[in-house]
C-alpha cells in the first residue's frame, strides 16, 4: 500500500504510486523519504485495524465480501488518519532516515517542537531504515555515475586515466587494455546494462563464473562454435565503476596460468592479443588480428 500526504484523494489501493514513488526517489530524495515513512507507519495503523476487527462480538457473523468491503474501508481510513498528520511514527523514522542518509534537515526535533529525544529504534528497524537510506542517499551524496561514450575519441579520452594501474601490473602500456575494452564493448556502443539501464562497467567481456561473488547481468553474446558464430545468453560481471571493471581485468590475467604470456608484453600489441586468444580468452577465431589491429591504431596516435 502506498499512502502520500499530498494526495488526499488517493486511493488506499494504487497500483501506480510505486512508479511514482521510484520516480520522486530520484528527484527529490528527502520527500521520498517521508513518504516511506508515512508507508511504514500506515502499514503500523493497518496492522493495529486488523487485529480490533479480529476480535468480533460473539454471534457476529460476516460474510467474505463483507470482510473484503471491511477491509478496504480500513486501508481508506488509515489513509486519511496519515493525511490528517498520523500519530507521529513518520516524522520519527523520516528523521531516522535523513539523518543516516545525511540528507540536510532545517531544525533538529527538540528545538522545533518541544519533543523529548527520539528513543533508539530496534536494531532490525535500523537496519532496514539504513539499507534505504543508503538507496536513497545516493542522489545526494555519491558521485554521478560514469557514462562511457561511444564516440572512439571520447572513449579513449575516458578510459586511458582508469587502464593506467591496471597496465603497470600487467606490464603493458596502456592503450592495449583501452584497445581490448574497444574491440568487447564496440568502443562503449554495445556497453552491457542491467534491465533497469544500469550500466555493468563490463568492458572486457568477463563472465561471471561460479567463482564470482560479486553482481552480474545475463544478456545475449556471440561464441564460435567450430568456427560458426551463434547467439545465446550468458552471465556477465558487474561493476560499481570503470576503476573497479580494470581491476579486476588485471586480477584476472594475472591469476591464470592461461594469460602468462600476454604479462610483460609493453607495447606489443601483436604478442598481447596472440596470447590472450592462445589462452582461450575468446572463441572468436580471428580474434588476435582484430584486438591487435585495434590496439596498433591506438598506439599510433
């Protein structure tokens, strides 16, 4: 059930508010927030309605469609109890949120309304309050995410200052690795996103094995098999960042056995893409010339 205290004519039963409410939670967090809130609280009220209607007089008797009608009248009325300002409960754990989501508050409780100091919630409510907080915070306080371009000179110009740690600890320069990403993600053209539009930062093609602990995303790809391509789905890995995806492109080549000969190849652009398609990196069997021809033009530049 979604209850806001700007909609008094909302029903009790909406099946478009959370849309609505996604939408509000990234453009204006802190109302958001109170509208969890007043959510929580009705669902407070709703239970405590519940349970009074449970306990019927003795001879009463109910039909379902009764009980149904019943029922909805209570969500209605809880409704309009949140609207006409509710018991208190959401201003308590909006504060609650807002102050874990360090989301600017104009005056503290005490000093605005003479209340006494909120006592401390149960730690499972504190915790589900922190988890949405942290959700709901990110508008505000994390950085905005990185949109990798597809346009090839933006594209290197993005990636080159993230490959740089990473191409130290491989022992190669730089714009073989910006040159690898280009040649899996088609210079950030066929970037793998999640359902909901995030983007996975996945631009080395890297799948998530049972080895991976981390988020991953299935999504359609090409393999070879004896030479001919064909389409199927298969699980990615996911990233928080660009930084993050480098990382753990590095961790991987030099963790396998498989990948040693393409360590410590410099500028060597035909020796890196030779040895990672010798390595079985990918199926494709003209891979090596094509990652070798990308990486070449980038270190002609």
């Amino acid at each position: 059930m979604q209850v806001s205290r700007d909609a008094s004519n909302q029903l009790a039963i909406d099946p478009n508010a959370t849309e609505r409410l996604s939408s509000l939670a990234r453009s204006n967090p802190k109302e958001a927030i109170r509208q969890v809130a007043s959510q929580f609280e009705a669902i407070l009220l709703n239970q405590m309605m519940a349970s009074m209607r449970s306990n019927g007089f003795d001879g009463e008797e109910d039909s379902s469609e009764l009980g149904t009608y019943r029922g909805m009248l209570d969500q209605q009325m809880v409704n309009a109890m949140v609207q006409g300002g509710g018991t208190g409960l959401a201003d308590m754990l909006a504060r609650q949120i807002e102050g874990v989501a360090r989301i600017d508050q104009t005056a503290t409780p005490a000093a605005s309304s003479g209340m006494l100091p909120l006592p401390a919630l149960p730690a499972a409510a504190a915790k589900a309050i922190r988890k949405y907080a942290e959700a709901a915070g990110t508008a505000t306080t994390a950085p905005a995410p990185v949109v990798i371009p597809s346009e090839r000179q933006a594209f290197v110009s993005t990636l080159l200052p993230h490959a740089g740690q990473a191409a130290e600890r491989l022992g190669v320069a730089p714009e073989l690795l910006v040159g690898h990403a280009a040649l899996e993600s088609g210079w950030g053209s066929r970037s793998i996103r999640h359902p909901d539009g995030r983007e996975s930062y996945n631009l080395f093609g890297i799948k998530a094995g049972g080895s991976w602990r981390g988020e991953s995303v299935a999504t359609l790809t090409t393999e070879y098999v004896d030479g001919k391509a064909r389409k199927q789905v298969e699980s990615f890995r996911s990233y928080p960042s660009l930084q993050a995806a480098f990382d753990d492109y590095a961790k991987l080549l030099e963790g396998s056995s498989r990948y040693q000969r393409a360590l410590n190849q410099g500028d060597n652009a035909q020796g890196f893409a030779v040895a990672l398609q010798q390595g079985g990196y990918a199926t494709d069997p003209a891979y090596a010339r094509k990652l070798a021809g990308v990486a070449q033009s980038l270190l002609a530049r």
